[in-house]
C-alpha cells in the first residue's frame, strides 16, 4: 500500500509538473502581437478580474451568461426585421397592381395617339430639311457670291481704293478659287457661270487697281517720294498680274526718271526746264571753279540720289519682297497659257530677286541724270589737258564705279556708265603722257654736265608723286594695288627711265653708270614712300646695285693702273706661298730689282693723294655716301690684293734666305726694295 501509495503520489505529482509545463509553453508561445488576445487582456483590465480560482470560475459563468443575453438581443432584432419586410412586400403588391392599370391604360391613350405622332414627326422632318436647305443656300451665297457693294467696289472707278475694296478682292480670289469644287460636279453650269463673273469681276477690279496706282505714283513728293502702306499693298496685289506690274514699274520709273533729271538739271544751272530760277540754291555749274570739283560735285550728287531712291524703294523691294514673288508666281501660273501672247519674256521668270529688282529699278530712274552725266564729264575729259588732272578724273570716277558697286551691284547702267567714263578719263591721260613724251624727244639726246637727273625726269617724277599720292589716298576694289597701279607706271614712269637708260648708252661707259646711279636714286626717293611700288623699288635698286658694282671695278682698276701695281698683281695673284712656285720670282718681269724700285717710287708717289684722285672721280656722284662707300669698296679690294703681293715677298725673302742661289751674286731683298706694308696701305686709303 505504501508502495502504491508513493507511487500514485509520484504520478500526480509528474501529471502536475507536465499540466503546469503545457500551461507555461502554452503562455509562452502566445503571439501578444494576436489583436484579439490583446482585446481580451484589455476587457480584463476593465473587470478587475483577479487570478484566484474563483474568479476564473465566476468570469466563465459571466461569460456564458453575457452571450446568452447577445443572442436573445439579436434573436428579437430579426423579429422586427421579418416584420418591416413584411410590410415593404405588401406594399410592392399594391404598386405592381397600380403599375399593371397604368399600362393598360397607356397602352390605349397610344393607340389614340399613333397617328396624330406620326404626322408630328413628318412635319418636323419637313421644317429640319427646310432649315438645312435655308443654312445651304445662306452658305453659298456667302461662299460664292459678292454683294452689290462689294461689285461696286470693286468695278466702280468712282469708289476709293480702301480696305473694303482689297477685301472684296481678296474674297472674289477666294470664291475663283472655291469654284473648283462646284465644276468637280456633273452639273458645271452654275459653276461656269460664277467663274465668268468672278473672273469679269477680278479683272475690272485688276483694271482699277492699275490706275490708281499709276495716278498714286504721279502724285508723290517730288523731293520725298515715300511708299504708303496703300501703294504697297497694292503693288503687292497687282503682282498678281504680272504684266499690269512691270506696268506700273514701267510707269514710275519714267515718272521718276523724268523727275530726277529735272532735278540734276536744276542742281546744274540753278533754273527749271521752264527757265524759272530757283533762288534757293547755288547752281554747281556756279560753284565749281574746277574740272575736278565740277565733275565730284555732279558725282556726289548722282550718289546722293541713288541713296535717296533706293532707301525709298527698299521699303517696297525688300521688306515685301517675298509677297510680290508669291503674287508673280502666283500670276504666271495663272496664265501660263497667255505666256506666248501678251507677256513680255524679260517678266517671265522661276523666280522674284527683290534686291535685283530693287536695284534695276533705282537704276532706270537714274538712267536720264546718267545721260546727262556723261556728256558733262566726257566734256571735262576731253577738254583737259593736264596730265594730273586727267589721272584724277579717273581716279575719282574709279572712285564712284567702286560706290556704285557696293550700292546697285555690276549689272546696272551706272556701273556700266562709271566703267566707260572711268576708261575714257584713262584713255586721255594715257594721250597725254604720250603728248608729253613726244615733245621732250629733244631733250632726251642731251646728258646734263653733272651727271644729274635731267629736268624732265624730275618734273616727271614730281608728277608720278602727286599721281602716286592721289592712287594710296583713293578706295580701290582691288586686293593686289600693286598690279593695279602697274599700267600707270607703264605709261608715267617706264618712258622715262628707258630715255635715262638711253642717253646713259650714248656716253662714256663711266659717265654712263654715274648718270644711270643719280636718276636711279632720285626715282627711288620717290618710289619706296609708298607700298604699292615698293617692288618696283626694289627692280630699280637691284639696277642700280650693278652700276655701283661697275664703278667700284673701275675704281679698282684706277687703284691698281695709278699705282703702279696693276703688272705686278696681274702676276703675283696666282701664285702661292709654295717654295717651288717662289724660287724663280726674282726672274719675273715685274719682280726685277729695277722694276721692283720703279713701283715702290711710283706707289709713294700715288699713295698722298689716292684717295683724293679716287674720289674726284666719283664726284658726280650727286649721294656722296654712294660715292664713298664705291671708292671704300675698290681700296679694299686693292688693300687685299697687296696684302697677298706682301706675303709673297715676305715668303720669297725666306725662301731665298735659306736656299741661297750658288753661283749668283747677292740680290737686296724684296721687302728692301718693295718696303710698303699693308697697313701703310690701309692707313693711306682709308
């Protein structure tokens, strides 16, 4: 019993440790995360229920008894429910026995009503159809027909040319151009006939608009011709009909052409084509008091004028140039089948050039002052007869072909009338150079004594000077000045030179080279204070250089020939300080003992005054730098070719001294019968 005893009490006791470990594993694998359990803890917290085994208990009874008392509320909350349905489904009985009746009766009031119904909708089908039609023909009236006012507008000369004309013309545009749809039709009658009236229409409307713009153009101001916003934009309309365009471009350029000589004229004489003065002004046939401020003065106001009509024009041409080449080629696409008939071939082009057109324009209102100009200016070419003058007649006109390059470009008549004035004014001072030549035939046989630049040479140069100066300060198109000023010393200067170079020929050869040096640089002088003719200078520098060169060997020669030493150079200068070659010199001519004191008396004889009589021999020479630095050249020449003969001697003396002759009497030495050194030499000559 005991052991039965102790080992129930062991079970007990491990089913008691086992419940209270499934209890402790149990609490500890809850989740506090869980909501519920945490709902629970919380209804806990609010009871103030305490951990006995009584409270547990009385919780568990409390529990059962509060979902008891739950489902005995819900239970009688379905009761009142089923109730109220109850009630709804009685009253959905009445409503479908109050639908069926109306129905019924609905049913008959239609029966009734059909037909009244049906011709209601007929007739509202009748009144839609009649609107439509009605909005229709409201649409095509406005689509493609004009009003009275606007015909009248358009045709009627008595009505201005305004905003409501170029509308109703832009409109009649519209509607010939909409009237493509109406002949894609079976049916072209009505289309037909709206495009003759619209095209009748646009004409006459063409028509006037051609003659408001020419009778536009003959009223404007004659000093300020200024383009309104009106004539613009009837220009730019007309272009639509090309030929009426080159019309009235035809028209204001004979108007303005007619104007603008008027005005050149009275800018000439001071009176009007009607021989009344105008006081206001002072004629520049007045005002110029010569042929070059005559000609600039009509030159300046030729520039003045196309400056004045193109910046006019510029308004029209450029700003709506783009419009007037749509409405050309709009135009000729047009009528293109009346191409070969009645437009003329110079309007018929691919496209619009504004700034060309622009340009042609301003050039045939100038076309009557051209004419003009150029029997004036050919009057002052030919009746010139300076040389000066003419060269700056051309330059000034070259002047004015540049300008009227950069304003009109190269294909307009004024460039062409500056070329052929420019060529004429070349044309007589090429003559007159000529003339000029002509006549100092005479003096191109007769050397001045001095050697000097003759006068025609430095009155020549002094007009190649002032042509020169007025060529660097004028505007050239020109990149290479040089090539371009190379026919003007062609012409002024080339002649000239070969009469140097001729009469230098007809002299003595020394003499010659003096007179070739002095005009060489007197034209030097001249030429090398400018940049284009700077080569030049340097071709005439390098002649020049091989005069100096001949002066300096003739210098040398007088050198060698007055002192006594030209024979002893002649033929000691080959030779060598080899022994073999100065064994024999006593035997050379010149190297004789008698010979050898003949030269040494004559050298000391020249020597005091050799570089006197060398100078004087270059004397002429009108730049004494040159003729010194010439003489300076030659004694340095003659001082090394010494220097050589002294260190001959110096080595033959050796020579001789350590291989004496046998059988020979004694001879002086050398340098005792040659004592002159090299540096005596230089002292003398220097």
């Amino acid at each position: 019993m005991d052991g039965l005893g102790i080992q129930g009490q062991s079970h007990l006791t491990s089913r008691t440790v086992n419940s209270f470990s499934y209890k402790l594993s149990t609490v500890l694998s809850t989740s506090y995360a869980d909501s519920e359990f945490r709902d629970a803890l919380s209804l806990l917290d609010e009871r103030g229920v305490k951990s006995s085994l009584k409270e547990r208990r009385q919780l568990r009874l409390d529990a059962q008894r509060d979902v008891i008392r739950s489902n005995g509320n819900i239970v009688t909350e379905f009761g009142r429910v089923a109730d109220k349905l109850q009630r709804i489904k009685a009253t959905l009985d009445q409503l479908n026995v109050s639908y069926l009746d109306m129905r019924e009766r609905i049913g008959g009031a239609h029966d009734q009503c059909s037909l009244v119904l049906d011709d209601a909708s007929s007739l509202m089908r009748q009144r839609s159809e009649v609107a439509a039609n009605q909005q229709l023909l409201r649409t095509f009236r406005d689509r493609f027909l004009l009003t009275d006012d606007e015909v009248l507008s358009l045709t009627s000369t008595a009505q201005s040319v305004d905003d409501e004309f170029f509308a109703a013309m832009a409109k009649t545009k519209r509607i010939r151009k909409d009237c493509d749809i109406l002949l894609g039709f079976e049916n072209q009658s009505l289309g037909l006939e709206i495009v003759e009236q619209i095209s009748r229409n646009l004409n006459l409307a063409f028509q006037k608009l051609y003659k408001w713009v020419q009778r536009e153009f003959q009223t404007l101001n004659l000093e300020n011709p200024q383009l309104n916003a009106s004539i613009r934009r009837a220009i730019r309309v007309l272009a639509e009909r090309p030929s009426l365009f080159q019309g009235c471009l035809d028209s204001f350029a004979d108007a303005r052409q007619l104007i603008l000589s008027d005005a050149f004229y009275l800018a000439l004489t001071g009176t009007t084509a009607t021989d009344q003065p105008n006081s206001g002004m002072k004629p520049i046939e007045m005002a110029a008091h010569d042929p070059l401020r005559y000609a600039g003065d009509m030159l300046a106001w030729l520039h003045s004028a196309a400056v004045g009509e193109r910046e006019v024009l510029e308004v029209l041409f450029l700003e709506d140039g783009d419009e007037i080449a749509k409405g050309l080629q709009s135009g000729h696409a047009d009528r293109i089948w009346q191409l070969m008939q009645d437009v003329e071939p110079n309007t018929v082009a691919s496209g619009f050039d504004s700034l060309k057109a622009l340009h042609d324009l301003v050039d045939r209102d100038l076309s009557g002052v051209g004419r003009i100009l150029r029997q004036r200016i050919e009057q002052v070419v030919q009746s010139n007869e300076d040389i000066i003058l003419a060269y700056q007649l051309a330059n000034l006109l070259g002047f004015y072909r540049y300008t009227f390059t950069k304003l009109l470009g190269e294909d307009t008549g004024l460039y062409q009338l500056m070329s052929s004035l420019e060529a004429e004014a070349l044309r007589q001072f090429r003559s007159l150079v000529r003339d000029q030549i002509a006549t100092l035939q005479g003096e191109l046989q007769r050397t001045p004594s001095n050697l000097g630049p003759p006068d025609y040479l430095n009155d020549a140069l002094r007009q190649l000077t002032t042509i020169m100066q007025t060529y660097e300060t004028s505007l050239s198109a020109s990149t290479d000045r040089e090539a371009d000023f190379q026919s003007v010393l062609t012409e002024a200067f080339d002649p000239f030179i070969a009469g140097c170079k001729s009469m230098a020929k007809a002299i003595d050869p020394h003499d010659g080279a003096i007179f070739n040096i002095n005009c060489l640089v007197a034209v030097m002088a001249a030429l090398q204070r400018f940049e284009f003719t700077r080569n030049r200078a340097k071709m005439l520098q390098a002649q020049a250089d091989d005069d100096l060169d001949k002066l300096a060997d003739a210098q040398y020669r007088f050198l060698r020939e007055a002192s006594g030493l030209d024979e002893m150079f002649t033929c000691l200068g080959p030779l060598c300080k080899d022994p073999k070659d100065l064994e024999n010199l006593h035997l050379l001519h010149p190297m004789r003992p008698e010979a050898l004191a003949r030269a040494s008396q004559i050298l000391d004889e020249f020597l005091p005054s050799a570089l006197m009589d060398a100078m004087d021999r270059v004397k002429l020479i009108q730049d004494s730098n040159l003729a010194r630095e010439v003489t300076e050249k030659a004694a340095e020449k003659f001082c090394r070719d010494f220097e050589h003969v002294e260190k001959i001697l110096i080595a033959a003396d050796e020579v001789s001294e350590l291989a004496p002759r046998e059988g020979q009497d004694e001879v002086p030495s050398f340098k005792s019968l040659f004592p002159r050194t090299s540096g005596e030499i230089r002292v003398l000559l220097s």
